[in-house]
C-alpha cells in the first residue's frame, strides 16, 4: 500500500526542493499539512497538487510561438 501521509523530510525529497524552500511554502499554506500528535505531516496528494500547480502556472505563463506562416494580404510591401 502506497504512504498517504510523509514526514516533512520526504515531501521536500520528492519535490527535488530544499528543506527551507520547502518549509516556506507550508508556513505560506502553499502547501498544506496536517499534525497527528506532535507529528507534521504532507499528504502525497497535496504534493501532487502542488506540482500540477506550478506546471499550469508556468504553461500559461510561457509565451505562444508566433506564426510563421504567410497570411494571404498581410505582406507589408
């Protein structure tokens, strides 16, 4: 059976991020935890959750490629 929840440790692993970076990003509640006992715990979900996130966020930040194509009566001569 796959883990539901980690320790902190192994969702800064998986995301191939810092302990700092990472650390910054739950006390921003950019990526949520939850506590059992004194434990602080990252679900697998919300590590993935995050992930999806920053890719949409950089998809749709990256610029569209221009056409190269002729478009019939837009010649500038």
């Amino acid at each position: 059976m796959q883990r539901i929840l980690n320790p902190l440790s192994e969702g800064w692993e998986a995301l191939g991020i810092g302990r700092t970076k990472f650390l910054e990003l739950v006390d921003q509640e950019e990526i949520p935890t939850v506590r059992i006992g004194r434990r602080r715990l990252v679900s697998t979900e919300a590590l993935e959750e995050y992930a999806a996130k920053l890719a949409r966020e950089q998809s749709a930040e990256l610029p569209r490629e221009q056409s190269t194509e002729l478009v019939p009566g837009g010649d500038s001569e």
